[in-house]
C-alpha cells in the first residue's frame, strides 16, 4: 500500500513544519507582535486557509 506510506511521510513533513513554525513563534519574545506580523506577511491565500482551520477549531471547542 504505497499510497498509505505516502499520506504518513506527508502527515510527518506538516507535523515537522508546524513544529518548526511553534518552535519560532516562542523565540520571538512576545507572541502578539510576531503574529501580528505574520498576519501582515503571509500570502492571502495561506490567511484564509488558516482562518478558515482556526474557524474549525472554534466549532470543534465549543460542540
């Protein structure tokens, strides 16, 4: 099953990223200015799909 293996390398490379990400938000000191930031530099397309996960996320935490 191939394509098992390749959904799982895939999991692990976005889990390795997002840690990346945490691992330079706590560097930064201050988190609100560094998402700020952020918010400010990310592409259009990359900030709507994390508002629409964060949107998720609130529903998920509130059902």
């Amino acid at each position: 099953m191939p394509g098992n293996r390749c959904a799982a390398a895939v999991k692990s490379r976005d889990e390795h990223v997002a840690d990346l990400m945490l691992e330079a938000l706590s560097a930064g000191g201050d988190r609100l200015p560094v998402l700020a930031r952020f918010a400010q530099r990310v592409e259009e397309e990359d900030a709507l799909a994390l508002m629409e996960e964060l949107s998720r996320r609130q529903r998920r935490s509130t059902t």
